[in-house]
C-alpha cells in the first residue's frame, strides 16, 4: 500500500517539476498505459477461479449496478476534462 502512496507522490512531484515543459503526446501514452492495465486486470480476475464460478450467482442485478456505475464514472470523467480544458482555453 505504501509502494503506491509513494509511487503516486513520485509521480506528482516530477509532475510539478515539469509543469512548465510541453510534454507532447503524454496524454496517448497514459492512455495506453490505462488499456494495458486494465486488460492486465482483465486477465488477472480471468484467472481467478473463485470468480469466474461465482459470475452466474452475481445475478442480473449486480449486473445493471455494475454497467450503471461503469457508465456513470465515465460520462463524470468525461465532464469533468471538458469542464478542465474550458477552464484552459479561457486562460490562454
């Protein structure tokens, strides 16, 4: 858990360091970097016996929650970066 804390702090601090630089094409690596992680994800709980027996009780309740809640944190992130680059755009 630390590991974690730690790398995400590493990683704001070099952000900090380097937030004057133009840092072109970062926002397709993280992308990928993203994809790769869930499909590692993907795989990691593909694996899993435990979970792949118990997918028919999860119901088609659990179900709905889950796309609900998929779709629901997508379209706030979405909003969230126009409502960033808004912001961007009237600075400049």
């Amino acid at each position: 858990m630390f590991t974690v804390i730690g790398l995400m702090l590493g990683g704001m601090c070099i952000g900090f360091l380097l937030r004057r630089r133009q840092l072109t094409g970062i926002h397709q690596i993280i992308t990928v970097l993203i994809w790769l992680l869930l499909f590692l994800l993907g795989i990691e709980v593909g694996e899993n016996r435990q979970i792949i027996e118990g997918l028919a009780t999860l119901g088609l309740e659990a179900l709905a929650i889950t796309i609900t809640a998929v779709i629901g944190s997508c379209l706030a992130a979405w909003a969230l970066w126009k409502s960033v680059y808004k912001r961007k755009r009237r600075a400049a």
